[in-house]
C-alpha cells in the first residue's frame, strides 16, 4: 500500500497521526511544509518503495512555506484522483468549507478525536482504492469493452483474423456495437494503414444509394456536375464497412455481387472498369435466412458475405458487463462535459443490471450522459435512474435514442411524475427485505448475548462480511477487481479480508 502523507508544523499533530495511523497498519510519511510536499511529489517513482505517491494526503490549512488551500489547488492539478483532506482550527472553519468547495476529500477540525480522524482516513484510503480500480477496469481509450463469455468469443475471433483479409459478416440487435467491432477487424488487420469507410446502406435513399457506393461521371444523371468516387474508390487499399447490409435494394445487391466476386465495378453512366481492392466487413440486425427465404436478398451474395460471420450479443445477455461500461461511460460523459465522474449506488446498479436494454450499449451509453446531467449528487442513487429503468418490469420500452436528442427537454418534463410513483414500489420492496434480514440478525444477536457470548460484535461482523465477499465474488466468478468495485471497496481491501476470514483459497464460480 501506498503511504499516507501527513503535512502540519505541528510536531505534537503529526506524532499523533504517526502513532494513530502505525497501529492501523499503514505507511506513513511526514512533512512540515508545502513546498517539501511539491519537492517528494515531483520525485515520485512508483517503481521504487522509498519513493512512492501518496494514498491520500492530509494537510493543516495554515503552515510557513505556503498554505493548505495553496497545495490543495497544486496537488489537485498535478494528481485530480488523490483525496485531500484539510485540518484546520474551527476558527478557520469559513476557509475549510472553501477548501471542500474547491475539490478537498473532507475537512478535519481541530482539536479531533484520533478514531473519527483515523475513520475519515480510512475512507480516503477506500476511495483512493475504487479510483485505482476504476483505472485499471476502465482505460480511458478501450476500444471495446467487455467480461462475459460471449465478448470474449468475439474478441478471440478478432485475433484470428487479424492476419486475413476475408470477407466478415457481423449480426447483431441494432445499439449492440457492430460499427465498434468492425473498427476493430479493421485496425487489427494487413490493411490498418488503408482507410476505413462506413455506409449505412438503410439510411441513403435507394436512387442515390448506387451513386454512394459506386461514384458517377460527369452528366450521368441530372446534377451530376463532376465526376465522384464513390466509397468503394474512397476505401481503397483499406476496409468498406457496409452496414445494415439485410436492407440494401435488391437490384444493387447484382452489383455488389459483381464487384466481390471479381473485384471490378463501373461508375454511374462510365464506361470503364475500376478496380477495387478494398476488404469488405458487412452487418446487419436482419434475418438474412429468413430475408433469403422471402425473396428479398440474394442467396448468391449471402454466401459472398458470409465467410465469416460474427455474432455480437446482446446486452441482455452479457448483464455481468453492465458495472463495467456504466463506469467507462460515465467517465466518458464526464470528460467531455467537463465535469467530475458520478458512481452509481449499489441499489442503482442492480436495477441497472435488471433492465433489458432494448436499445443495447447504445442505450446504456445514452443513460449515463443523461445521469451525468441530470442526477444531482456525486453518488446517482435509485431515484435518479430515468423513468425507462425505473418503469421496467423485465423486457422494458425502448429508449428512442435518435428521439432522445431532439426532445430532450420533454423527456425531462416528464421524469419526475413517471420517477416517483415507481421509486416508492422499489423502494418499499427493498425496505420489505431489509426489514427481514435485519430481523433475523437481530434475533441472532439476541440468542448470543442471552448465551453470555462476550465477543457477539465480532462474531457476527465476521459472518455478514463474509457471507457480502462469497456472495460478490460468485456473482462475479472469483474476479476480485470486479467485486471489490461492485462492493464499493477497495482493492487492497478484498484481498486483506479475504485472507482475514479464512476465504483466500475457496473457489468462486
């Protein structure tokens, strides 16, 4: 573990922390001054013990060689995830709150009360450990993301192509990622260098589609001023990616035929071969089947497409994933609205986690930039979750996500009536159920002190945190980052109860 940094003039304040904070087992290191804190900060060396950063840094308000306020401010450009917290005398108590204000973890008082100073450390420490999770479940570039069985197939398969320049056809729910995946076939393949180029070929108008795909001549058609390539030509030497490929127009689909069977196509109104080399990677929400079996797709080019198919999952079927993006995205919401990231209760989550998501990732994605708008505490709580989640009773309404961005201000409008009569049957029924464990662990309390046990709060605080780590890490299958995150705990913490309790070597499935 990293050490906790204590900095205050004050010899007889940093003896007491020292000894408070020693006989909790942690790292301490201690400063006199600001500006020695600047100087260990810039000479940090995470490889090397003797010059590691801190977990979390407590700092007095007023010291000689610059304030607390001032290393706040430094400390927080330098390192914005490491918990500050500010000591300061009450009569300083205007100047604490401006220092909370301005992005401290908490402010201590003094004089204080060594075990409330010693907790308040610990949940610095706690939240230091939740911001290294988060880091190191979450890169801030992650291409894709994703735990489940069936992402990890789908990942497996992109290694193994990613020396061949074969034809993939991915399938998929529309939200689902098929864009993201082809993204990824593209820059893991021989061709990364070339262009990568996209057409929604359900979204251009069929009298024009043909044009797109294949370009034009001078004067081919009415308007046609000049000549133009079309994607096919923009994509050479790299991928086209042609999506919603099951609603192209079946007199185009002779065309693209042609061009995958012998590499040639000709502009609109030329007369001249082009030839292509361009890597095709095609996807569809459709039945193609089904869309063969109707006469409205070609059979022929159905096998051309499907060399490779690659079927993407639903979000439903990989809930496991749901903690795991809802951070990334609210981290991505974040960044560019330019504010801190929000986290998501436990009670939040597991309703998150129940929703069936008809609009898949991209709907999730849609609901955290609304949370990060919306919700009004740092922590988004059940009652903050949009009135589509907090509706649902298992396979819930679509969040319209096009619709969403135009008439945003409705949907708005709308939450809290729609919120609050479903918060309170949530809400009642979670508190019917705590009611009734709470119930039973008071009965056992009772029947131990009836018993004369002397240790019943050890007892029983062992067997509640035991029973929370089993329960996570099987609802996780033995992932520790994982349940540690979804605990809300940290790290270091999993790992040290579980060796606490006698769990270190059980097996999790």
């Amino acid at each position: 573990m990293k050490p906790i940094w204590i900095v205050d003039d004050d010899p007889s304040i940093r003896f007491v922390l020292e000894k408070a904070l020693g006989r909790e087992g942690w790292p301490i290191r201690s400063f006199t001054q600001a500006r020695d804190v600047l100087k260990a900060l810039a000479d940090v060396d995470a490889s090397d013990p003797e010059r590691q950063g801190p977990q979390v840094l407590v700092s007095d308000i007023r010291m000689p060689g610059g304030s607390g306020l001032e290393l706040l401010e430094q400390v927080r450009a330098q390192q914005p995830g490491l918990p500050m917290i500010i000591m300061t005398a009450y009569s300083d108590l205007d100047s604490a709150v401006s220092a909370f204000q301005r992005g401290a973890f908490e402010y201590l008082p003094k004089p204080f009360d060594v075990p409330k100073a010693v907790e308040l450390i610990r949940r610095a420490v706690e939240e230091s450990q939740r911001e290294e999770v988060a880091d190191v479940q979450t890169p801030v570039q992650a291409e894709m993301l994703g735990q489940a069985p069936a992402m990890q197939d789908v990942f497996r398969a992109i290694g193994r192509l990613s020396q061949s320049q074969v034809t993939v056809l991915i399938t998929g729910e529309s939200g689902a990622g098929k864009e993201l995946v082809a993204h990824a076939l593209h820059k893991h393949s021989p061709v990364a260098g070339g262009p990568f180029v996209a057409i929604n070929t359900a979204a251009i108008p069929k009298d024009l589609l043909e044009s797109e795909l294949f370009g034009h001549e001078r004067g081919a058609f009415t308007g046609a001023q000049t000549q133009r390539r079309g994607r096919f030509e923009q994509a050479e030497g790299g991928t086209l990616f042609l999506d919603e490929i099951g609603d192209m127009p079946f007199e185009l689909q002779t065309r693209l035929l042609r061009v995958l069977s012998d590499g040639h196509f000709y502009r609109v109104g030329g007369h001249q071969a082009v030839k292509a080399h361009v890597r095709v990677i095609a996807a569809t929400h459709q039945d193609l089947e089904q869309r063969v079996k109707d006469g409205v797709f070609r059979e022929d080019l159905f096998h051309r497409l499907n060399v490779i198919r690659l079927r993407l999952p639903a979000l439903r079927e990989r809930r496991e994933d749901v903690p795991m993006l809802t951070q990334h995205f609210l981290q991505q919401s974040a960044r560019q609205l330019g504010v801190e990231p929000k986290r998501m209760s436990s009670t939040a989550m597991h309703r998150l986690q129940s929703f069936n998501f008809p609009g898949n990732v991209r709907q999730l994605e849609n609901i955290c930039h609304w949370l990060t708008v919306m919700a009004p505490a740092q922590q988004i709580a059940l009652k903050d979750l949009p009135p589509e989640v907090l509706g649902a009773t298992g396979a819930g309404p679509a969040i319209a996500t096009e619709v969403q961005a135009a008439h945003g201000a409705s949907r708005v409008a709308e939450a809290p009536a729609y919120r609050d009569e479903n918060v309170e049957a949530v809400e009642a029924e979670a508190e019917g159920s705590m009611e009734g464990w709470l119930s039973g662990l008071g009965k056992q309390a009772q029947d131990l002190l009836a018993q004369g046990h002397n240790n019943v709060w050890d007892q029983l605080t062992q067997k509640f945190e035991a029973q929370l780590l089993r329960t996570a890490l099987t609802a996780t299958h033995g992932r520790r980052v994982e349940a540690a995150n979804r605990l809300g705990i940290g790290r270091n913490t999993i790992t040290r109860k579980l060796q606490e309790l006698g769990l270190d070597n059980e097996e999790f499935e």
